[in-house]
C-alpha cells in the first residue's frame, strides 16, 4: 500500500525539509507528498485526488486557517486522518482539533522523528480501517449470497399438500444457519404410490446445502422411475460417490406407500429409523437395515424393509438435528424424549405431530443456538 499525504502549510522552508527527512520512503515508492499552502487549496486539491488519505496540517495558515480546514474535512464521505501542526505554547487550539476529529498532533519546532513515529502510526490505522472495510463488504457480499441461496434452496423443498381422502402429509425444517444441509421431499410416484424423502449432509453452510441440492434431485429423478427404495438409494449412492471424493455423504431415508392397499416399504441409508405412531395410540421404532450412509462407498448394497399400515397409522421421520439438540446444561433431547413426546400427545394430523415436535424441541432448548438443521416429516393414512 502506497501512503499519499497532502501538507497545507504556508512556510515555503517546510517542503524541502519534508523531502529531505522522508527521501527514502520517497524513492521506495511507499510514500507521496503533495503540497498547498492554505485550507482551501487543500480542499481543492482533495476532492480532485483520491488517493490523498492523510492531511498534515498547520493550524495557523492565511484564507483558511487549520480548525477551518479540519471541519470541512470531517464532512466528506471519505477516509481521511487529520494530524494537526501547532506551536506547543498553542494547547488551546490543538485541544479544539483533537475534538473536532484530528487524528494525532506533532508540535512546532517539528521533530521529524516524531513526525515519521506519527505518519507511521496513522498508516497502520489506515491500514486496519481499510481491511475493515473490505471484511464488511465481504461479509454484506456473503450475506447477500446466502440470503439467495437460503431462497432458492426454500423453492427445492416441496409445496405444502392438502390432505386427502386417503393422504396426510406435513413437513418443516428449521436451518441451524442461513442454508441447511437437511432436506425433505414427498412425490406421487404413480396413481396408487406415494414416495417421501427425508435426509442429513454432513457438514454445514454452503458446501452441506449443494451436497443437499445435488442429493436431493438425484433422489427425485431416481424415484420417480418407480425403482423399489433400496435400489434408489443404490442408484443414487452410485452417482454421488464420484462427486462428494469421499469428503461428504448424506443419510437417507426413502419411503413408499401404497395407498390403495396400506403397504409401506422403506429404506435407509445411515439414517435414523422412522417412528410410527398407531391409530389407537400405540407409539413405536420401525426398526430394519439401517445401511450406509450415502455417497461415502462405492458398490453399497441396501435392504428394503416392509409393513402394512392400518388407517390412521402415521410415519414420522426426522433428522439427528431433533434428538441432538441441546439445551443451556448441554443435555440432549434425545430419542426418549421424542418418543415422551409424542406418546403424551396424540394428534390426528399430521401436522400436528411435525408441530409437536418442533414446538417441544425449540421449548426444549430454550434460548441456546441451533447447533444442527432440525426436519421432521409426517406421513398420515388416512
């Protein structure tokens, strides 16, 4: 960074002496001086060059003098340090400078060794006032980013579905930051078949939320093929292994119900097990093969798991964002207290069990941040 300084003083003997003190810096090319003579030649030459970031000034000066000057100044829009030169026995007009913005001050005789401690020390300040810029810029820039990446990531997810004769589906998902590595999904795969998705990157912030994005839609062209859930995610684990190098994966679960006969098929990859919530309010696990987790190994091989709903049963899946979640004492919600949860409260919708969740979690963990995504899914045969 190369350090402009304009000096406004009306003795002509101080320019030279300017020169011949800071030659050095001069000829290095860190420093420029330029040169008037009174306050408004110096405003003049200010606002027609930019590059001029600290003004030496005297106080006592002819046409306009350096209080003048320094008052001018302090109404620009631009970054600008002020050191003041006055005689010593002149503390009253340097107290005025100092409180009218002047960053520093040097006394008359001048003492160029001050003088250069000075110049110096009002460079670093530049220094740091500039990259304080810039981080605030960058961030702005970063926020703006992720505010457009957190809107088109809200249009991936899937719009909310009126409940049906036979079909009862609600949905939330909370982002512990501006973009989330979760995500949901639900499609009609053919008149009688009805596909949910729910799953979990690892990692967070813009790298989990394309990973999500990538998993997301690569799931949904491989459902909507018809294939059963284990040979989706398969499919889907084949294609994502070669773009996540083995540094993310997803879990996943993928379910499909039939909704003609009440036959529910699932599997997962990673992820954990689905809850299902009974018609006469029995509450219990679905357990099955719980596989790897997708798109960290070649060649995976998942099983499918299957059961016959009764109507009125409900499938409830969520991430690990719900039963990690930790209050102010660090303690865990935890899958027990999920269970309690629900077990206590029956709901005949589904979205009054995804709001159940959500409500307890967030009562839960009170004032403490998210530390992970939040989703829960619940799929109701009516």
């Amino acid at each position: 960074m190369k350090l402009k300084i304009l000096v406004v003083d009306d003795e002509p003997d101080l320019e030279p002496l300017i020169l011949q003190r800071f030659r050095p810096q001069v000829r290095a090319g860190e420093m420029v001086f330029v040169f008037a003579h009174n306050g408004e030649e110096a405003l003049r030459m200010i606002e027609s060059d930019p590059e001029i970031e600290v003004v030496l000034s005297d106080i006592n000066m002819p046409v306009m003098d350096g209080l003048t000057l320094l008052a001018r100044l302090n109404e620009m829009p631009r970054l600008l340090k002020t050191v003041v030169v006055s005689a010593y026995n002149d503390m009253l007009n340097l107290w005025v400078a100092m409180n009218r913005g002047a960053y520093d001050f040097v006394t008359k005789p001048i003492d160029f060794e001050d003088l250069e401690t000075t110049v110096r020390k009002t460079w670093r300040e530049l220094e740091m006032l500039h990259e304080a810029r810039r981080t605030r810029q960058e961030l702005a820039e970063l926020q703006a980013e992720l505010a457009v990446a957190a809107r088109i990531q809200q249009s991936l997810l899937p719009e909310p579905m009126v409940a049906r004769e036979n079909l009862d589906v609600a949905a939330a998902m909370l982002p512990a930051r501006h973009v989330s590595g979760d995500f949901y999904d639900f499609f009609q795969i053919d008149q009688a078949r009805f596909g949910f998705v729910v799953g979990d990157v690892s990692g967070k912030g813009i790298p989990a939320a394309l990973f999500m994005a990538v998993s997301r839609t690569v799931l949904r062209a491989t459902a909507l093929r018809g294939a059963p859930p284990n040979e989706s995610l398969a499919a889907v684990n084949r294609l994502l292994v070669p773009q996540s190098g083995g540094h993310m994966y997803v879990t996943l679960f993928y379910g499909i119900l039939d909704l003609n006969s009440g036959r529910f098929e699932w599997s997962v990859g990673g992820h954990a097990p689905p809850l299902l919530l009974r018609t006469e309010g029995a509450l219990s696990q679905l357990e099955g093969p719980r596989g790897f987790m997708v798109g960290m190994f070649d060649e995976v091989e998942y099983e499918v798991s299957e059961r016959i709903l009764a109507p009125g049963d409900t499938v409830l899946v969520y991430t690990d964002g719900v039963t990690e979640a930790a209050d102010a004492a660090g303690e865990l919600f935890g899958r027990k207290r999920l269970i309690s949860t629900l077990r206590d409260f029956h709901p005949l919708t589904a979205a009054g069990a995804v709001e159940r969740v959500i409500t307890d979690v967030g009562f839960f963990t009170g004032e403490s941040p998210r530390a992970d995504d939040v989703t829960v899914l619940a799929v109701r045969y009516a």
